[in-house]
C-alpha cells in the first residue's frame, strides 16, 4: 500500500486527465483535523490510512470517496455537515472534495486514481 508524507500533492482522475491540487493527511493529527474548520477546499484530501469520515462540526457538504489499497475508487457519496459515515471494511484511503466536485472529475466507482508530487513551487 503506497504512503505519502503529510502536505500538497497532485490527483489524477484516470489516464492523460490534468492534474489536480491535492492535500494529503497521513500523520493521526492532519487525519484528526481534516477539514474541520474550513470554509471551503481547493482541490481535494485524501485520508491515509483511513476507512471512514464524519461531518460533524463542518461548515459546508463533502463528496466522499473510499479507495481500496490500489486507489481505486469502491464506493462515492455526498455527505451534508453533521453526519456520521459508515466506515467500509475495504476501503484504505478517504478521498474528500467539496459537494459536487467528484461528478465534475469524473470520480465514481471503479475508476483508478492517482496521486503524485506536488508541482514545484514558482518563483516567489
């Protein structure tokens, strides 16, 4: 099962599709922390490793969704502030984007994803 360090990262939602900015939360306080908090997301989080999400104390509605060890997308739902998901027993990874974003990439069951470095930073 691959492992990133905590911090940005790129998605990719099948072959040849563009990159997308992504946050990754594997240290047990980044996975703690998550999105609550937050206004709103640029991208997405995946939570590694983790089998579930709780909405509780969020602001705003998620996209869920769970990878397997090969980040291949099992299961997707849209979860509004407040709820408590099921974990799924074959999930290994917790994808979250801001409601509506999945169907907008294409993320839905089956589909492989894949996360790689972050884009060098411009000059600043």
């Amino acid at each position: 099962m691959p492992t990133w360090p905590d911090g940005p990262a790129t998605l990719t939602v099948g072959p040849g599709a563009a990159p997308l900015p992504l946050e990754v939360a594997s240290s047990f306080a980044r996975r703690s922390r998550g999105l609550l908090g937050r206004d709103g997301l640029a991208g997405a989080l995946l939570l590694t490793p983790a089998q579930g999400v709780h909405t509780l104390g969020m602001r705003f509605a998620i996209d869920v969704a769970y990878l397997d060890r090969r980040l291949t997308v099992l299961a997707v739902r849209t979860m509004p502030p407040g709820r408590l998901g099921r974990p799924r027993l074959r999930a290994r990874h917790v994808l979250e984007a801001e409601a509506g974003a999945f169907a907008r990439w294409g993320v839905r069951p089956g589909v492989r994803l894949g996360v790689g470095a972050a884009p060098p930073a411009g000059p600043g």
